[in-house]
C-alpha cells in the first residue's frame, strides 16, 4: 500500500502557523517544533529560518536536495510536493521550480512548476 505524503515549506523552528505548514499540522500529523523531514504523512522542507528570515535560494536547494534524496529511498510513499518558498517566503515558482526537476518519479508537483519544467 502507497502513502501519501503532503510535502510543505517550513521554518526551521517548526513553527506550523500559517498556510500549507498550519494545514499539515492539522491534517497530515507534521509536528510542532520539528522544522525538517518526515513527520506522520507529511514532509518538511525548510524555506525559512528559526527567527522566520527567508533563508537564501541556496540553502533552500540544500533542503529540497535532502529531500529529492529521501524521495528516492523510500518507494513505498507518493509524495505531493505543494509551491513551497512561493507563498510566505515570497519567492516566485520559476525561482523554486527548477530545485525539483530531477525529483523521482513518486513526487508530484504543482501544475505550475511542471508548466515551467
């Protein structure tokens, strides 16, 4: 049997507030205070720091690569990547798109990334 797992952006404080983290905290069993990685059915991917700072586009890239890794080593999951870094963190999806155009083939993204891919 597949799981889904909802993918969202988060902060590294863990601090599931607003928008799709808040919903992952209610509906997919993200943790508070836990800011990285897997959590119930969902995944963490970090675009914001433990203050709330936006990290940089690199840094970012550092996380999604972590999880694009974790992606591939667990087959048993489907991942639904939503536009993390493109709401709360401000970054537009042709700056965060090409982060995941190598993702395996159990990850799906948003329509709007795959327009831009």
């Amino acid at each position: 049997m597949v799981v889904n797992i909802f993918v969202f952006g988060s902060n590294l404080a863990g601090r599931h507030g607003l928008g799709a983290a808040k919903y992952a905290l209610y509906n997919h069993g993200a943790r508070y205070g836990v800011g990285e990685g897997i959590q119930g059915e969902s995944y963490a991917i970090p675009t914001k720091d433990n203050t709330l700072k936006v990290l940089p586009l690199e840094e970012i890239q550092g996380h999604v690569d972590k999880f694009k890794q974790f992606a591939k080593e667990h087959p048993e999951y489907m991942f639904t990547v939503t536009r993390i870094g493109c709401g709360l963190a401000g970054y537009e999806d042709f700056q965060i798109a090409p982060m995941f155009d190598d993702c395996p083939v159990n990850c799906v993204l948003p329509n709007e990334w795959l327009a831009i891919l």
